[in-house]
C-alpha cells in the first residue's frame, strides 16, 4: 500500500496525518438547530417526520374508493403477477403496391 496525501500508514494501520483542524470558527459556520417546514416535524431525538401535506389535507377511504385499485385486461392484453404483456392477436394486412412506368 502507498499513502496518499495526508495520509500515513505504520504497522499496516491507516491514519489522517493531517488535512487541517476544526476549529471553533469552523464549527459556527455549520447549522446546529435543523428547522421544520411545513408539514415536518422534529422531534427531542431529532427524528425528522411528515405529518400530513399533499396539498389536499389527509387522504380518507372516500378518496382511496375512487381511484382504480385493479387493472383489467382489454382485448389482446394479459395481466399475471402486475406484468402486462400483449397476448398476440391483432390482425394487420399488407397492401401491396406496383406501378409500372
């Protein structure tokens, strides 16, 4: 192994040999209190939730009833395991055009 800059290697350990210190300037410089937007919350063990949005307020059964929960198969089409696959059929005709000049 080759050491690259900052780094050292003694006894087959890997170590920072330098690249600068942290100082207490730097350290201001970083955010320490996260902020909540809207609809996040943060909680004493900084645990960063939603809690709600989508612009419409929370979804209700109501609104889940409305929307299309199972796909169905049209002409030609089959559906196994979510994977929708064309089942051949169809029927296209070639038309054949000759002129003579």
């Amino acid at each position: 192994m080759t050491a690259g800059d900052n780094i050292s290697i003694v006894h087959n350990v890997i170590s920072s040999s330098g690249g600068g210190d942290v100082t207490q300037a730097d350290l201001k410089t970083k955010q320490d209190v996260l902020t909540a937007g809207t609809n996040i919350t943060i909680d004493a063990n900084n645990v960063i939730s939603s809690t709600g949005g989508g612009g419409g307020g929370d979804v209700t059964q109501t609104d889940l009833d409305t929307k299309q929960d199972v796909l169905t198969a049209g002409t030609g089409i089959e559906i196994k395991n979510n994977v929708i696959s064309s089942t051949g059929g169809g029927s296209s005709t070639i038309h054949r055009v000759s002129c003579c000049w």
